[in-house]
C-alpha cells in the first residue's frame, strides 16, 4: 500500500450508463459523493436508485463509465481487488438482510469475526458497543425472527458498522418504519458522519426525512439527474419537475399516469357504444 | 417458425444455464480452503444434509430389503431355489436400489430442503449482504453444502443396503423359515467386492455430485422471489431424479453389461 492519497470525494461517477436488458436505466450520468458528508440520491421508486448502490459496491457492472472509490475504478478491479475495497464500505439493505440463522450478536459479531482475528472477548466489547449505538444492547440473545422490522433494521445498521467503515450506502433506510425507529435511524445516519466522518449516501424517496439530514441531494428521474444541490438549494429550484417530486403532487412532468391508450376508447371498447365512438371519432 | 424461434431459445437457455451452473461450481471449489473456518460450516452442513436424512433412509432400506425378501421367496421357492434368496436380495441392493433409491429419497429431502434454503438466502438479500460484507457467499454458503451433500449420499447408499439385507433377513429367515446359514454363505460366496459392492459405491458418489450440483445451483440461481424459490425446488427434484435414473442406466451399461 502506498500512501493514502487524501480523496475530497471518496466515489466519483463519471459518465454512467447502465441498462437493463433493452431498458436503460442511467444514460450518461455523473456525480460525486463527498468524503465526511451525508449525500442523498432521490427520486421516483423504479428508477433504479437501489441499482446505483449495487453498482457503486461492484455487485453489477455498469454498460460503461467509471465509478471511481477512492480512486478506484470498481468495474475494472479484479475479483481479489474488489472484495479488499468492500472491506471499506458497506451497504445497509432494505430488509436489513439479518442472518436468520443466528442470534443478533451473532449477526454482529459475524463480519469482525470473518475480517479479523480478534479474541472474542474484544469481539464482545465491539459488539456491545455498536448494539448500545443503536439502543438494542438488551435484544443481544433475541433471533432476528423475533425482532420488529424498526429492530431489525436498527441491528443491520449495528452490524455495517460494525467494521467501521469509511461508506455506508444506505437502501431506503426510511421506509416502511415507524416514526420511533425513524427518528432514531435518522439521528444515526447523521451522527455517524458527525461524530466518525464517516460518508453516507442515502438511496431514499422520503422528502422530509432527507430534508433534514442530507449535505447534498441528487434527484434522478427520467434516466438523467435531474436536479442538484443542498436542501435548501432544492427547496427553491424553479423546474417543474423538482417541484413536483418535492411538494409531491400526483401529476405534473412526471405523468400520474402510467402510458396507455385512451381512457375513453379503452372502456367503450366492443361494446355498441365503442362502435358508435369509434365510427364518430373517425367522424372528427 | 415460431416452434424454431422457441427451440432455438430453449437451446440457448439450457447451454447459458450449464454454462452458470460450472461457474458456479469451479469458483465454490477452487479455491484453498480454510481448515478453522470451513470445517466448522461443514460439520454443520453434514449434519443437517447427512444426518436429518437418516431417518427416512433407514426406514425405507427397511422395508425395501423386506418387500424385496417377500416376492423373491414366492417366486424362488417355485423353483426350489429359496437358497438363493441372500445374494438375490444382496445384488439388487448393492447394485441398483441401494444406490437409486437411497439417490431418489436424498433429492426430495435434502436436494429440495438445500434448494429452498439457499434461494431463500438470495430473496432475503442474505447473500447479496454476505457479497458486500467482502466474504464470498460461493465459498462461504455453497461450498460446505456441496461437499456435506457429496460427502453424505455414499454413506446413506451403504447404510440404505445394510438395513435393506437386515430387513430381508428379518422375513426370509425369521418368518419365511429360510435357513439361515444358507442365507449368509450363499450370500457371502455370490458377492463381489470389486464387482458388485464398489460398482454401487460408485454409482452413488456419482449421483451424489449429480444432486447436490443441481441443488446448490438451482437455489443460487433462482429467481429471487416465493413463486422463483417454489420452481427452482420442483426443478431440483424433478430434474435431478431424472438425471439419477438416466446416468443409472448409462452406468449400469457400462459396468455390467
């Protein structure tokens, strides 16, 4: 290892295609992830942001472009290379992905153990530690079928940080929690990168919850970014469709409804009445 | 031309689809295995794969080797022969149904059982998980479930066969009235240790790579969703007793015909 080369953006995107079979989902986008700082990626459920993440840890490559961590060019790293670099990141997953064969400390103490050759009696301390983080040093024993799913997700975030790693790519870390585990995830998310410097991107379509957390958004929609900025950057951008998935109203330039013919001719169709429509439609 | 369009996608499919399938089983075996790590997950393996599967192979030997006993005496007492009856009952199982059988019964219960399992690990993201953790989910879930699959089914074969000549023993000598020194030496003296005992050996540790290959690759490679688990545990079973039938025959060919 030569000198860690100081790195002010820890992930650089540079012109990113990717398509999924004939589908494209990004078409030629680039983007940074600054190092220490919460960066956002929003936008319509669908467009893939979960894919961005996948891409970024080398899970799928993309068609072309670079996605450069820390300097390196992760669809080009050998297979060797790229499981030392993940060893740097980790991912927190939608369905928090817990071991279901075994307890929570165990889900914790799994990615030390398999990294490192620590004496369990350090691994304890570890472990305690990042359950403590999350406030569940009490369900240490408890199996991850007996968790809530706010509980579950709250010891996945325990076990990728286990490791102390220096990205946390967060999969929709809000949704479908209470308010509760919102608010104690949300209070994470950024004390994490306060108090560790640690960089987080957050995949997430809950406008308020990344409001008051990101540094910086990125809004992809429509295979492109869309719109950029800090909050309050975003809060006062002019074009129509920010505006719209922001204040989030139902039709606008991203239409409400999903492309298919006309709503008349379709309901009318082979009846008496559709053949009288169509005949004075042709009329017109 | 649309029968062609279908064919020629079918082809494409199967060859992509064995294609995967020594993929993933090169990069689950090749590579040097971790004494301190790996023989833990594989004790583990061996116990839920081999062990959790004695019950049913014992039992069924059981009763194989007693149904097999009832009909041969019916039809080699005709004949006077009922002397013959340990190394008849002995040959068919060492040969064909120890290994067959004991092949068919491991497909359902544990080919199945490691199918769904794994596909379940895929839909829950537990090796997607595993992949970013930088451990590799080939090495880490595959490999110690092949090698307890592959380790296991030979095993099973013997004791399926053993209990299979101890139930024939059960109700030729003790109900039918078979004597039973006959039986034992006649048995003893018709057996070949190259011929018919290690042909059976081998055939079941063929059929063991056979199952546990089409399980772990089924189950890595399905579709991550309750309808994708429940088709790739089907096809497991489906197409591995199919396979275990059909390599039979091809075996059976070569080594005694």
């Amino acid at each position: 290892m030569t000198t860690k080369a100081n790195y002010d953006n820890l992930v650089v995107i540079n012109n990113l295609t990717f398509k999924r079979g004939d589908r494209v989902i990004y078409d030629d986008i680039s983007l940074v992830i600054p190092k220490g700082k919460v960066t956002a990626i929003m936008g319509p459920s669908g467009i893939g942001k979960t894919t961005l993440l996948r891409l970024i840890g080398g899970q799928i490559r993309p068609e072309s472009g670079q996605i450069l961590f820390a300097g390196k060019d992760i669809p080009k790293l050998s297979r060797k290379e790229l499981y030392e670099t993940r060893k740097r990141m980790s991912m927190l997953f939608q369905s928090g992905a817990l071991f279901t064969d075994m307890s929570v400390y165990d889900n914790i103490a799994f990615p030390i153990r398999e990294h490192s050759n620590l004496p369990e009696a350090i691994i304890e301390k570890i472990v305690l530690m990042k359950l403590e983080a999350v406030g569940l040093r009490g369900a240490r024993d408890l199996q991850p079928n007996e968790l809530s799913g706010g509980m579950a997700r709250r010891v996945a975030l325990a076990r990728s940080i286990a490791l102390d790693p220096e990205l946390i790519l967060y999969d929709e870390p809000f949704a479908g929690q209470d308010p509760i585990s919102m608010g104690v995830i949300v209070r994470l998310i950024r004390s994490l990168s306060d108090a560790l410097g640690l960089t987080s991107v957050v995949v997430s379509h809950d406008v308020p919850e990344v409001m008051s957390i990101a540094d910086y958004i990125y809004i992809i929609a429509e295979q492109k970014i869309i719109g950029q900025g800090t909050p309050e950057q975003i809060m006062q951008d002019d074009s129509a469709l920010v505006k719209q998935f922001v204040q989030g109203e139902a039709d606008g330039p991203v239409p409400f409804h999903f492309p298919a013919p006309g709503y008349q001719q379709e309901l009318v169709k082979g009846t008496a009445i559709g053949a009288l429509a169509n005949v004075t439609q042709g009329d017109k | 031309m649309q029968q062609l369009q279908l064919l020629g996608r079918n082809t494409l499919a199967l060859i992509s689809g064995l294609g995967r399938a020594v993929i993933v089983l090169l990069s689950a075996l090749l590579h040097t295995p971790n004494p301190r790590k790996g023989l833990p997950l594989l004790f583990a393996q061996l116990y839920s794969v081999g062990v959790m599967s004695l019950v049913i192979i014992v039992v069924s030997g059981g009763f194989i080797g007693m149904v097999l006993a009832l009909q041969g005496y019916t039809i080699l007492v005709g004949y006077g022969a009922e002397a013959s009856l340990g190394p008849m009952v002995a040959l068919s199982l060492l040969r064909e149904l120890g290994p067959v059988v004991s092949a068919l019964l491991f497909a359902g219960r544990a080919g199945s059982a490691l199918t769904a399992e794994i596909g379940l690990m895929k839909a829950t993201e537990q090796l997607s998980s595993l992949e970013m953790m930088a451990v590799d989910p080939l090495r880490r879930v595959i490999a110690p479930r092949f090698w307890a699959g592959f380790i296991s089914l030979p095993l099973l074969a013997a004791i399926f066969s053993m209990v299979g000549i101890f139930g024939a023993h059960l109700v030729g000598v003790d109900w039918l009235g078979v004597d039973g020194g006959t039986f034992w030496s006649v048995m003893q003296d018709q057996v070949d240790f190259n011929k018919d005992i290690l042909n059976g050996i081998i055939k079941s540790v063929v059929f063991a790579f056979v199952i546990t290959w089409i399980a772990v690759y089924k189950g890595y490679d399905c579709e991550p969703t309750s309808e994708g688990i429940s088709r790739a545990t089907t096809a497991t079973v489906v197409q591995s007793s199919l396979l275990v039938l059909a390599l039979d025959f091809i075996l059976t060919a070569l080594m005694f015909a």
